[in-house]
C-alpha cells in the first residue's frame, strides 16, 4: 500500500534470428508491469524501419493489438511508465524515437538525470526544441550534437556528461544497445536463451521468457548486441555504488532477483530486523507500548497485502509469533475501476482491503507494511482493523523515516507533505489512530545488508551521492530532520 | 488454481429513500466478481420502469459508465456470472427481466435447478417459447402461467415445483424478493443499515457497504421486502439442509462468513486435518514417501497462491513446518491479456505464477492447493518448482477427489475428464511429476464440520441429496469409484 | 430532413453451398443502413445451433467484427432499426431468437402488427412472459402455442390471426422463410444468384450483392426456402393492397425499386405534379404570392438534400426554372459526433447543412422537401437561406399534411404534435419564416400512382384500411382535418 | 472520387474571453474534415501550459471525448490530416508541440517545404533530432536555432529561409499566429465575432461558427492575435502568386470561398468549359465519337457524386442537355467499414455508388467527374453504368490531365502511376470502357479564371513556380509530356 510510485520499468530484446518481436516483447513487460501501469510502449525494427507502438493504459491494452501478425524483426525494446508531474501526456509516454545524424535511435530509460537543470539550459540556449517534457529526450540531443562522428563515440561522451540514474536500453539502427549508470541506482539485467539476448530491469521478466542464466548488467557498463554478437565497454566515468534500497524494500516484485540478492529473502530479513527491533525495545512508543505478555506488543503478525507480506512473515519467524491473514486483498480493485468520490475514503479502502474478523477479533495485531508515505491509507487501514474487532493495531514499517525527495528515479512527494517531516513516531500513532508505529532505523537497515555502502539512503538521511537539484525551499524548515532519527 | 468455476453471485437492494440504485448496486457486486466474471448485469426500478444493463465483461466495465448520474431508485438487483455451456451468449446474461400477468418481474438466479427437464418438457407443450438456455427463465414461466392470483402465491407455487439449487433475488414491481431453496445449497445473507435492506450472496458484499449486522437467509425462506416493511415466510416443502461444501473449500472469499463460518478459518481447518493426515500415515504414496526426517514428507508449506493460502497456513501450523511464499502470483494475469498459443501451455502458466527460488532450492517442498480437476495445471505447477530447484514437491489437496458432476451450481466437467476417476494418487503423482499426491479424505473433511450432516459432498461420493438428471453414460465404468475412497 | 422515423430494414440469406453467412448478411444490411441506424443484428445457423450477434449501432461497428473468420452456414438473417418509443434497449433489437415446441426459430421482422392490443392480452391471460416490449415478439408466442402440429400449419396460423404490416424473414431450423402481409404494407424483394437466395426490404440491397433477377414476394406470399428448393404459398387472408405511400415519398433509396416502380423517378414525378401546382395555383399562400415575372413563385429550385433532392429535380425540369444546389450537406454529420447544447439548435443544422451563397443571394428560392412533421428544422432552414441573402424562401413539400399516427411501422409524433394538425399552411409559413408553404394534395399525390387506390394514405387522411387501436384522445379536437385539405 | 489526397487543414482560435476552447475548435475541425480523414489534433493553452489531444481517427472521433469539461482558454489551434508515405503514425499527427528557447510554440501547417532536403541536412549536420518525419518540425527546429532574440525575428527569419506552401497555425505563448506563404498556394481565411478572431482553411470552417465577416490572410501575411489585438506584418520575400487550382477543382467543400471565389460557381464554370469544349469538338476521341443527334455525345449529364456534381450542372446548363442522378452515393460507406478483399474490387465501388437503372436504361451518358489518376475507379464506375443498361458512357474531367507530381501539399502518385503519363484520352477510354474520354484542356481551365497566372497548374505542365526536389528518374521518359498537351 506504499504510495511511492517510480518511474518504469525496461526491456529489450536481440534476436539472432527474425522473429515477433512485439510477442517477445509482450511477455518480459507484462511481468514488469508493476513498476509502471499508466503507460506502455514498444519500438522495433522491420524491413530497416523503426515502427513504434505506445499509448497510456496497461501492456495488455496498449499492446496485445499488436501481437497476431508475424513481423519479422531482429531488434526492439519496450517501457512501461508511472505518470509523474508532467501528467498523463501520450508525448512523455516511451519508448522516444529519432532521426539523426547518428542514425537511427529509439530509447526507453528507467531513472532520471540529476544533472538535467544544466545541460537542459545548454541545448536551450544552442536552439534544441523539446518535444516531450522528460529528460530521457536530453540523452538522445546529446548523442545527436556530439561532434564525435561514430554513435558509439557520442553515446560514451553522452553517458559521461549526464548524471543520475540511467538504466537504459537503445535501437540503433539495426543493434540493442545497454547501459546501467556508474552509480547502479536502477536494475538492470541480462541475459540469453534461444539466440535471443534480453536485457530487463528485473530477473522476473526474464524467467517469464525462460531464461534462467542472467547477469546483472555491471554499473557503467555498456553493452551492444549486433549480428557481430556482444561487446561489452565500461564508461570510464568512476563513481561508487549507490543502489536504490528501496527497490528492495517496496518495489521490485519478490520473484526477482535485485542487486544480487532475492528481493522476498531480503524483505524477509528486514522483518526480522524489526522484530528484533520491537524485542530489544524497553521503550515502545505509543499507547500499547506498556502492554506486558509473552511477546511485548502483539499476539500475530498481519501483512498489509501484497506490499507487507515477504517482511512481516521473516517478522513473525524471528518473534516466534503467529502469521496470518488478517486482511485480504481484492485483486480486482485495478486501475479500471470507478472512484468513490472523495468523500468516501473509506469505501475506496474497503474495496481493496478487508478485514478477516475471525482472525482480526480481540487480538494485538502487530501490522507489517513496506513505508509511511503521507499516512492517509494507514488511518483508514488501522480503523478497518479496529472496527473488525481488533484490540490494538500497531503498525510497523520496514523502511525508515521518509523525509528527502529521491532524483534518482522515485516519485517521492514534497518534504512537506511526507508525515515523517512533521511528526515522529508517536504523533504519527495518535493521529492514524494506532497503538504504536515503528519505523526500520536506518542503522538497522543497513545491518540486513552484506555491503551496506553500495546502497543509496538518501530519502531517509539527505545525505545525496550526487550533486542534486534540491531547491532551497526543500532544504530547511523540518528540524526533526537530524535530530528524531536517533530517538527511535 | 482450481479449475472449477462457478454459476454467479447476486445482490439485491431495497432502499427506503430515492437513492442512486446502479451505484449502490456496484460494490457489492464488485466484492462477489470472483464468483463470476465473464458477465455482470443490474435491474433496477426507475419511475414505474425496470431499466436494465447488462453484458459479457466484468463488474467494473460493465456497470463504471452507469454510474454517474442520478438514479432515483428504491429497488435493484445485480448478477454476475461465469459462462457455461452454453458459451458466452449475450441472451444468458442476467437479470432477466419480463412482463407477464402478475406484474413485472426481474430476476437473477445463483445454482441451478435439478429437475430442470421434467418442467421444461411440459412448458415447451404448452407453448412456452425460451429466450435464453438457462434454467433461470423457467422459474418466470412457471410464475406467469401458475393459476393462483397474486404474485405470492404463484411464486410459491412455482418454488415448491422446482428442485435444486436456487438463491434468488428478484425485483416485482416495486418490491424486492430474496429466496433460498429449502436445502439452502448456496449462501444467501441479508443485512440491513442507513436504510437499506442488502441481500448478497456472501457477507463479503455486505461488509463493503459498511453493513456489519446481518443474518443468513433460511433455507426455504422467502422475504418480501418493500414500502410496507419485511416479511418473512417459509416454504412448506421440507428438505435436509445439504450446503455445498465446495463454498468453503475454494469459491467463498476468504474474509466471507458463508453458512455460518468464516471461510479462512474453516480452511485452515482443513489445512490442519491434512496436516494430521500427513503426520499419521505410515504409507505415504509416491516416491517420495519414504523419505526420513523431522517431517515425515517435506521441510517447507508452500500455498498454490491464492486457492491455497488460507488451507496451507492450517497445514504448517498443525505440521510444525515453516510456512513460506515459494510461489508469487502476478495479479495483473486477468482475463484481459492475451492468450499464448496452445502450444505454450507452460509460458501460460509462468504468467501467472513464478517460483521464488530462494524459498524452493533443495527443500522438499509440501504444496497446498483446494482441489484437482484435470490436473494440467497442476502439473505445470510442479514442473516449475522443480526447475526451480525444489528437491522433492508433494501436492496436497484440501478437498477429497472429485469424480461426480454437480447438478446445484457448481461446472464440474465430465466424468471421464476427472482425472480422479481415473487415477489413483500415486498414479496421479507420476502422471503429473510429484513426489506424492494425498487428497483430504471424505471422513476428515466430515470431522472438520460442527454438523457434516448439513453439507452436500455428491461431487465426491456421487450420493446426490435429490434426484438428479445423471445420464446413464455417466453413471457407470469408473471402478475406482467405491473402492478406492478407502485406500487414501 | 425528415424528421420521420422507420423501424427497420431486413434481409435473409439461404445458401446451396455452405458459406460465410455473416459476410454475406453485412452487405445487404448495409445497404439499408438508411432503414435503422440504430440497432442491427444478424443470426444464422452453424453446426446446428443458432448463432446471433446484435447491438446498438451501425452496421458496420456492429457487425464488422464478425466477419473475418470463416462461418459455414448456409441460412441467416438480419435486421437494422430504429429505437422506439421503447428506447434504446438491447433487449428489443432484433432478430429475436427462441427456442420452443415448433423448433428453433430466430425472427427479423419490418412493420407493426394492429391488433397488437387483444393478442397481448389473450398471452398474458394464459401465462407467456414477454422479454421484449415489441410486438415481433407476438408472432413467436402464437407460433408456439398454436395446437397445429408443424411450423408450416402453426406459422400460417398465427399469421392470419394477426393484422397489421409485417414483413418477415424466419429462420427455422436449416429453412429460411419470408412473409409478406397480405396488405403488402412494407416492401419486400426476393432474388436468386449463384446459387443464393436473398430476400430483402428493398432492391438496393440485392444490387449490391450482384443480384439483377428478382421479384417482389406478393402480398399474403410466404416463401420457404431449405435443401428441397424454394417452395411458395399464399396466405387466404384477403385484403385489399395498401401499400406505403411514404417509402416512396421519403424512406426508400433513390435507387432502390419499391412497390414496382423506382423511388427517384417517383419522387421526380411527384416533384413535378407539386410544380404543377404551383404554376395552376392563382392564389398561392403566403407574403411571395402575388410575385409576377416568368414564374409566379420562384427564381431556382433548391433541394433540401439529400430528401428533396430528386423531388427538385422532377420541379425544376415541370417548372423551366434552374435547379441549383443552394444548400451543400455535411456527410460527415452522422450519429457520432457530440450534440451541441438545446441552445445551439442552429449550431446543429449548421453541422449538417450549409447554404452556398452564390446561388442563394438575392434569388426567390423554391425550397423542396418531402414532408413536414413538427416544423423546427424547416425553421432553421428558413432562416440559414435568408441569413445567406435569399429574397424569398417558398418552401415547397412532396407529401401531403401528416396528421394521423401510423399503426404499420412508421414513428410518427402524436397528433399533438404534429405541425398540421395546428395549422395550414399559410399559418405555417408564419411560424417558420418562409415567404409560403405548399404540400402536395392527396388527391394529386394520387393521380401520381399508376394504380392509385394501391397505396395506404392513412396518416394524411386518417382513413385506416385495418382497424387500428387509435386512442380516444387522437380522435377529435382537431377541426382542421376534414376542412384544411381543400383550401391549398 | 479522386484518387488524389489532400494533406491537411488547419483551424485557430484567439478569443478575448476565456472560453471552452476545445468546444470552439471542434466545429471547425469537423467543418474541414474533408481536408484530412485520418487523424486530428488540437492544442490549446490552459493555466500556462499548453495541452494537446491528438490521435488517428475522425474529428469527432477523437476530439468528441474532450468537449465536456468547461476549459478556461484563449488560445487554441487544430489539424485534421490524411496519412502520406510516412504511414499512420501517430508521431505525425499535428499539431505538434514544443519547448524551446524562444518559449512554447505548437503548430499546425498545411502545405509542404519544397527546400526540405537542403534545410534538413544543415539541421542533421548541426545535431538537431527529429522526432516526426513531416517536413513541418523543419519550421520548429529554424525557429529555435535562429540567432535573432525574439520569437518574431525568428519566425520570419526562418519563414523567409523556407519555401513551397504553407499555411500556418501557431500557439506562440499566448498568442496566436496566422502565417500564409508568398505564393499562396494554401487557402487560408480569418474573421471575427463574438470577440473571437478564427483562422481555418476554408469559409466552411467559419460559417459554422456563424462568422460571415471574414477575409483571406494575405499572401506573405504574418498576423499576431493576443491580448494587444490583431498585428499583421508582410514577409519581404516576394514570390508571384501561385494558389493551387487543385483546390478549386476537387478538394475545398462547394460551400466554401477559396482564393476569393465560391467553389461550387467555379467548378460549375468548369463543366461549363468542358461542355463548350464536347460542343466545339468535330473529332471527339473514341468509339461514340461519331453519334449524331441533337447533342454531339450524350443525352443525359450524370455527376459522379460528390465530386463531380458542381460541375455536371455546369455542363448541363451550358449544353442544355438535362442533369440527373444516375449514381446514387451511400455516405455510410465511410471509413470505418470493412474493405472487402482485393478480389472484390467491384464490390467495393458497389457500397459506395448505385447506379439509378431508370435513370441510365439506354441513355448515352455524359459522366463528369473531377480527374483523373490511376483509371481504376473510373473503369469500374463505366462498368457499373453499362451493366445498368447505359447506350454510351462518355467520361468528362473537369481538369487536364494530371503528369507531374505536387511538391505543394498535395499527395499525388509518382509519374510512373499517373495514367495519363501512358495514354492519351482514346487509349484510356478504350482501357477503362468507356466510349470516349475528354480532359478540360490547360488553356480552358485557364480562361475559366479571372486571373489566370495567380494559379498554379504544375501537376498538369511540370512547370513548377518554384525550384523543386523532382528526382532525375522522374524528369524524363514520357514522351507524351509534351506533344500529347495539343492534341485535346
């Protein structure tokens, strides 16, 4: 139920023989589904043309018209895409397809450049014109006014002027190009069955294709996938790593494997870390935190459904408490659907979630979600709980504190409107009406990593690997910023 | 996963004041899609009129767009349904709606009637002519051509003439009717709240109106529901109450109390007494049946998501064995997106469901489902875990084996489809790649009820509690039949 | 212009050789689109079931979808209509199918059957159930109940029980049967070619299949076509011909033969016998009357097109005056497009039609039409001419006044609203602006007929050839009906 | 039924009022869907930004879905278009919207740069990408890139680099622009009222708003609508005046004004030429050539509707022969209907013409049509007539024969294609049937015009005013280019 959206989700497809490649597509942006739902797009080679298929909707409205007719092609790659700011706008839906000196190039980009202010006003003042509001077009006017004659040249000169998160995968002309950032904010992986190489930013697309040996694509590296077969470069651009935790924590799906590691096992892990956290804890925060018993706060563990599930059962095998389903989730509660009006909050709750009486009556419920957003859907969830019977809810979160926006590729809310900027845990409980709410501590979250360092916490901290846009007004103003951190 | 599908769920809605009757009618209708969702229809009364809508396609599409404007209504029904037979003929969608000499009636119909040829006969001689393939529209034709004079009385008539299955909710001019056949087959409740009367088929669609006090609806009760108030009778026909077990077992929402229990509850029930099962048999079948070990099959309780869930937690509490999600199930898998072609039966299936490799690698892995049909599925399933590096996958089902067809609501396919009555477990195991099969036995699944005598278990001990149309190719050369019920 | 509406066109289809029956069906329908453009429908037999396929819409959005794969069938109907007073219910679209004692019986039928009242009435008494509000509906009942024992006896039967206008194409079983009613109030053709029998409403729509050899199906004619051939009999209900005088004056095709004769010579001649008029008439009515120069009334002739445009024709070549075409219609204005708001009324005509000032400036225009129902379009067409610098606007119409409703298939408005039973003509021409109104008279619209007492002039004489269930309300009150006729 | 296509229409709004102004660029649009049937687009500005709809399919179609909401605008521009080579993509539909340093500019043109390929290749070589491939982004790139300050230096520093036709409607900010080429090959009007200034292509556009003050923007005007009002500069290119009689003969609406002339009293000028031309002819080319009788050729004036209907009363006229309907149209058979397949090309021109056989019984036709392209159509159209029973079928083209492509905005086949490259008019009749062919000779057409140099005849001559990028292949090897001209 996390309220985080991020950007998309990405792959792309060389295959050695002529094949359908919309088909092929279909399948690995199908399961990649979940990381954009409002728009999906395709662009493949055919007959030594670009054809491109892209519209709002989900991969299976946008694209299953496509599907019936053989078109042979070797080369394509395909997005699918959240609506940020900019709004529903069919021109920011990718991939983005040019013409140019260079070539050919169509370019389908999960991240965002945080350098983009700069160099925006550059091409600005040279008389670039912007067809679309993203800053994935930047990379293709780069390429394009790059005095470096080859693409490849101008590609590598490209990638090293622009900062940020950039998993990419590009046509050009009749090749598959693949590039991750230095830094590794995004995933990306690759990998190869059937003469076909597909690259894809999570493994769950790939095994969809049946493709079982994969890699990930390493951080600056650079992969061209041509009839010549594959060549690997790295940009020469050093930076350290800096993976997105929160991939991990709320947005890849548990099936796949991220950053190396198995994103249920590792969600899991960060349950525990919880539980052990509620355990060693004399203090719990809230009302129900003086409650005694075997266990100090509750008596079973219910996931928020899907987004809590893989964490609050590695939360319950550390407490040694019961798991169960608390709350279901209603599947067909989609996009599709007509809104309560507003003034129905809780009617747009209850057609999504609902509460299991039987297991939900005069019980502790400890209640395991992945972040606390802005805190609307906590309330309503929490009063769901309680009008089913429950005797105290306590919510716990397996990420820290939100309080920083993200440049690299989360669509994160304003600092002012994240709860965490204005209340700390305790006020967050008393207003959403829970006994107690608990946050992940960032320490914490990095002891579940095997290499803490190489991820990215700045949402939590503030503390940026890259030099950011932030405007100053985002800067200053929430003073629990450095000092609530320590009192959980 | 099961392969079983169901009739319809219904809803009815009386309202004291002038209200938007499609609005209303759309969540509880929502809440029951999964009891059918390949048709959605409502009637409604609108001055002195009876508006219907209806067509092929779920709740949300078909109902969204009537929504919007005001409809001042006091009385409604709503249907949805799965396709039968007779395919997906617009003409079968209900309610149907009719005029006749007692008025103007609507209905919608959940079961099915068993005597169904004996009336059908005598009206087609006497003229009647038949719009649709349902057995619905003969309860309408039995109502116009009863002798009695008032619309009571000849529905009386007419329900004391018909047998089987039948949850009824019924607009007559401006009154709502709500019906449950005297062997209460099929679920019915009714709850009342902000001046509405609600009958659905499932307590699920009340709880989404916000309608938490609500009762069963008596077998072999009728209430009339209009201006004047309740009233509430009793057929005279006097029959065994015979629930259809199969509501608990796989078509009730989980967080629905259905004949009294709650559904999640009662499977892990069943879970549990599987569990039991397991741990007391000295003769598992199937390879892997003499493996040594803590547990005497497996290391780990996987749930086929989400048919298994609720049976495979009662299974690994019982058993003492980690409960973990080996398999993660992608929602957006609706009926929308495009079929591969026959000849990818596993890309299908991938589609739906991936193994999490990290829960499954070299454990011996107990699966849990609801039931096995054909078992194609199933053993699809198993492929993919095994290719996931399970080292051992043991199916368990929570229901005994099916063999019989249904004649009370439920689309069992043919006899010889069955893959039960034709094969024992282990014979099963080796047909679908298993290391054991071990379904819940007849007796067990009894001792998991506070009243077993008040369920129907025909589909699989083919002892119907009323006369049924069996044909006489059905009826014989399963051997299996009587003898192998004991064996398990 | 009309503001007339028609039920509906038919056409039926048997085939020696098995064929694709629904891309057969598609065109014929389309070519009477003009008859209905709000429902179609087609059903045909394939592998002994009764398929059918029918929705709100045009032909081609209906049907088109229908059409790519290849149906073997050899039999199939089809139907396009307008909504009714009924409104727009899928329910009432047609062909309506059943199931019933005489077989399977689907049905497409073109008029209104009169004594609609005492045969309802007679069904309801002994207990059918209607699932339709229209009287097509009627002759399926009588068919069924009848106690002759084959389709053949059963539908003779029933059709000299009921009275009215009806032209029918049946399905039964593998036959296809077409009626016409012994008045011969509709039209009715039937072809043969390459080894297809087609029967349809009107020529048009056997000329687009190639078929130049065919005939009218007589008044009282039933035709059965199935393996055996073609076989004709006569119903021995007699009744004296009467047919509708309006699908000359308006619904038909230009290029379509009805009754025998073309409808665009048809209507030339009828143009020509109102220029008569004109040019014998010493007292033309309204302020253009006393005009002198070469022609009493007018400088040009212009067309309301495209229903006055062969009228005009017919005019200007009697009067010697030029025909011009001083208003250019917008194709593309059909059904789709968004409705301006009620208080854009000349925004809508605007959309449809445009004056061509050149021709129009400063000419007295002769404005032909077919017929004038309410009066508004005619006064927004009066008024687009002088705004476009006409001098003066006669407006000229081909039909005499309406003032009775029709009871054989035409939607005529109540006598209440019908401009002519309020006013004559010179108070019309008032109303709407025109410098003078005329229509042609009966009895000149008569000698205009070859065999004049052929055709059915009810609704501008109210003298019904059948009994018609007028209600008592239409009956009286309007003193202009017997005297205004002679003052034109 | 030309065969040629058009390559758009365009449409503009300012208005003083905040207004709705989707709504208020609907009417126009759909007054000028005949420019551009497939795919439309609008842009318009609303709280700063600029929002753009566009998609292939019809104006109502596409725009209808965006009325409802009131939108508070001023400024708003629209494009209805046919596809070319490029095909139906969407990339291409106008208008099309970018971001660049001399702020936020949508477009729309009519028209086609002939100078593209040398503009283009500078722009290539500078860096620029392009992300349609129509020729207009060319005047978006110019604008960004132009080192003069302001928007207005740019504009018509870039306007006097390009060449060849266009017609312009532009968002600049807030304002409107209006920007017709030096050599007006394009139509392009502008009126007032209401406080709002609309600029469309043709006067249709206007009239539907109810503007009947109106003139046509200047040749190498330049005009800026804002909040200071109307400024209108001249570009100090000059360039004769070349307006495309094209336009005259086919493509503008009958209704409307185009280079100062009504459309329908011109084409009626031309058939008046043509029927001079068949009166002064003692050797009329082809088999019926030698028919005596009062009339030269025929005895009846049949148009090819709608595009030869203007001039058909033209020719009637001037040769006293009478005019009817021989042809009916079927106005459903749009675009949206299914094709028949290729093997039913007869099929095909049946759903869309009938012949009228009363009308055509063995009569000598005269059948005037506007041009001339492949032949295909015109031989099934004569097929169609002789079947129906006509004597003799004598083709008349209201323009000479068309050899030469357009590099001004019209989408004319190559030279290879053109039939009258191949043959001269007594070898096309022979090829299509027809008993003689007749083109209205240069000359003629030319003394129909008041002005005959202000127009351009380069499709017919290969006399292009302006330099043009004719490939060599298609410059030379019809021999008939220059001798055939006289021969007429």
């Amino acid at each position: 139920m996390s309220e985080l959206r991020h950007f998309c989700g990405i792959a792309g497809i060389y295959s050695k023989q002529e094949t359908n490649l919309p088909y092929n597509l279909f399948f690995p942006l199908f399961a990649l589904q979940h990381r954009g739902q409002e728009a999906a797009g395709i662009a493949y080679r055919k007959e030594g043309q670009t054809v491109v298929y892209k519209d709002l909707g989900m991969v299976s409205t946008v694209l299953s018209r496509y599907l019936d007719q053989p078109k042979r092609s070797r080369v394509g790659i395909g997005h699918v895409r959240y609506s940020t700011k900019g709004g529903n706008r069919l021109e920011n839906v990718q991939p983005i397809h040019v013409t140019c000196n260079k070539g050919e190039i169509a370019l389908a980009h999960n991240g965002n450049i945080s350098n983009v202010d700069i160099i925006k006003k550059e091409l600005f003042d040279e008389g670039s014109i912007f067809q679309t509001s993203s800053d994935s077009e930047l990379i293709l006017h780069l390429i394009s006014r790059s005095r470096r004659e080859s693409f490849r040249d101008a590609l590598i000169e490209t990638l090293e002027r622009i900062e940020g998160a950039f998993s990419l995968v590009m046509i050009h002309d009749e090749s598959l190009v693949v590039v991750r950032d230095p830094s590794g904010f995004r995933p990306l992986y690759i990998g190869e069955a059937d003469g076909k190489v597909v690259a894809a930013s999570e493994t769950c697309a790939l095994d969809i294709l049946g493709i079982s040996t994969y890699r990930e694509v390493e951080p600056g590296e650079i992969i061209f996938v041509s009839e010549k077969g594959l060549h690997s470069e790295k940009l020469k651009t050093k930076r350290p790593l800096r993976q997105c935790v929160f991939e991990l924590i709320y947005f890849a799906r548990p099936d796949s494997s991220v950053f190396g590691v198995n994103v249920h096992t590792d969600r899991k892990r960060m349950g525990a870390a919880l539980a052990e956290e509620d355990k060693g804890s004399s203090a719990v925060t809230g009302a129900g935190a003086g409650a005694m018993g075997p266990h100090p706060v509750g008596d079973i563990v219910v996931p928020v459904p899907d987004s809590g599930t893989s964490a609050a059962l590695g939360y319950a095998e550390q407490a040694g408490l019961p798991f169960d389903f608390g709350l279901t989730r209603n599947h067909y509660a989609g996009r599709s659907f007509i809104l309560p009006t507003t003034g129905e909050r809780e009617l747009a709750v209850r057609m999504k979630l609902h509460p299991v009486r039987d297991v939900i009556r005069n019980k502790r419920i400890i209640l395991v979600d992945d972040s606390l957003v802005r805190g609307t859907t906590a309330r309503n969830l929490v009063k769901l709980l309680k009008d089913a019977g429950a005797a105290e809810v306590h919510l716990r979160l397996c990420s820290p504190e939100i309080r920083w926006p993200c440049f690299f590729g989360i669509d994160i809310p304003t600092r002012q409107e994240l709860i965490s900027n204005h209340h700390d845990p305790s006020s967050i409980a008393e207003l959403i009406g829970a006994d107690s709410v608990r946050f992940l501590p960032v320490h914490r979250l990095r002891e579940t990593r095997e290499a803490p360092d190489r991820f990215c916490y700045a949402c939590f901290t503030g503390d940026y690997p890259l030099t950011v846009p932030l405007p100053e007004s985002e800067r200053t103003g929430y003073p629990r910023d450095t000092a609530q951190q320590e009192l959980i």
